[in-house]
C-alpha cells in the first residue's frame, strides 16, 4: 500500500510500542489488577490539558499537541497489555473547528504525521483503528490516511482504538434522529417499533458497547459534549493531570477507582447482592 511505503521512507521515525518490557512492577500492577476485580472492557478518555501543559512549559500549544501522542501510544499499550477491548479517545470535537486557523491546521497535520507512523505498530499488534465523526469535514489527506489505516486493520481483534474525531454527541444523536426519520418515512421503520435499542443502533458506535469508564483530564469536570447517549451509566474518573503528563500509572488509578465503585443501574445495593449470591449458587 501506498501508505505503508511512505512509513518505510520514515527513517527517522523509531517507534517503541511493545517494546520488551522488563519493569516487574508494571506487570505486577496489571496481575494485579486483572486479579483483583472486572477490567472494563471499554474506557473512553476526553484528552484534555495539552494547551495548559505547553503554556506551564513554555511552549506553543502544538507543542502540547505533540507531546500527548507519547500519552496515547502509552495508554494504548497499557490498554491491549491489560485485556481492555475498546479504547476511545476525543480526538478532535466539531468545536474545536472554531480554534485558530493556524492551530487546526497543525492538528491535522499530527494527525496525518502520526496515523501514517504508527499504522504499522498498530497492525503488526493486532489494533483496529475506527473513526466516529463526520470525516466530510476532514482535509482530503486526513481522510485518506484514516480510511488506508481503517481498511488495513480492520480485521484486527486485540483492541478497537476509536478516535473521534469531528465529533460530538449532539451531532451524533442528531444525525440519528435523522437517518431513523428518513427510514420511517420510508416505511423501513415502523414509528411504534422505536425504543433505545433501535435508536442506539443509529449511532456511529452502534457496533461497540457502552464506555464502561470515562477519563477526563486537567482538572475539567465536565463531558463537553462525549458521548452523551453512550455515557449514561458510564463511571466517570475526572484527574488534574493534563493530558502529556496522564501514563498508564494514572490509567491503573483510574481503573483501581472504577473497581472500587458498585454499579447499580437503579437497582439497590440489597438487589445486586442477592443477585451476586444467586449466580454463586448456579
């Protein structure tokens, strides 16, 4: 493929992922972990803080930028090492569309710079890259570099990496709305049928479970428009650290925290017990 001879050409680009990993107490944590309660299958990460973090360093913001890629590749690491099936980080929102026109364009740029360096590492370790957004609104080389990587390694099953990207749940409900009323008038549907599973079946991640875990970065305690079907029984974890400086030591915070909370789904804490005693007794 075209893409892959253009990573060939990147001899300047040395990647890491997976590398042989000889820290005993990193494994020892992931043991651990796996050991001790449920590993969310799914974990959704709104990446915030680059902006913050490049000002406290003195540096451009896309500088920041630059410096939350390594963020990603550790997470994704961290994330397939520890058995986690879908990992869904907030690339890019249809807000950001409004920042300075200097700022997007550098974005874009990492983005293309980095999905073209890593698709190999993704592949060679078994990772699907999907993308949930209007990618009409991408620059045509964005789009082409996603859609080369999304074909390569779509038959991928270690783990799902999901990038949003020109996203954000208002859209995403909205374009729902849309597409199921144009099947109704179609006669597709039948209006009396609708319900939250066919609705959520309408969405970009009609094929993927609810996030489990949602991660917010940099202090924010907000959502800012993720994933607002998707996160209604998620367990949120909200950290101060801004996104370069979140590594997978903070992502076994988050999940220890995760594990530590008792999911009820409007049932009562004596509901799920008896529950949890019953299915010991089958």
């Amino acid at each position: 493929m075209t893409l892959i001879k253009k990573i060939d050409r990147a001899s300047s680009f040395k990647p890491h992922w997976f590398a042989p990993d000889t820290d005993s107490a990193d494994k020892r944590i992931q043991t651990d972990l796996k050991e001790s309660c449920q590993i969310p299958s799914h974990v959704a990460v709104i990446m915030d803080g680059n902006g913050r973090w490049a000002r406290l360093k003195g540096k451009t913001r896309v500088e920041g930028h630059i410096a939350g890629v390594e963020s990603v590749r550790d997470i994704v690491e961290a994330c397939c090492q520890l058995g986690i099936k879908y990992l869904t980080l907030f690339t890019f929102s249809t807000e950001n569309w409004k920042r300075p026109e200097k700022e997007v364009t550098a974005l874009m740029h990492i983005l293309v710079r980095v999905i073209g360096r890593e698709t190999r590492q993704l592949h060679d370790n078994n990772i699907r890259l999907n993308v949930i957004g209007d990618m009409r609104m991408l620059p045509e080389k964005v789009r082409q570099v996603l859609t080369e990587t999304m074909e390569l390694t779509k038959n991928n099953s270690q783990l799902m990496l999901n990038l949003a990207i020109s996203y954000s749940g208002k859209w995403e409900i909205v374009q729902a709305c849309r597409d199921l009323a144009f099947d109704v008038k179609a006669g597709l549907v039948d209006a009396e049928s609708i319900n939250e599973k066919l609705f959520a079946s309408y969405l970009t991640t009609s094929s993927i479970p609810d996030p489990e875990l949602l991660i917010r970065t940099s202090g924010e305690f907000r959502i800012s428009n993720f994933m607002l079907w998707q996160s209604a029984y998620s367990e949120i974890y909200f950290t101060n650290a801004y996104w370069p400086d979140f590594r997978r030591s903070q992502l076994y915070d988050a999940i220890l925290e995760f594990q530590s909370r008792e999911r009820r789904f409007g049932q009562t804490s004596e509901q799920l017990q008896t529950k949890k005693i019953a299915s010991h007794k089958l």
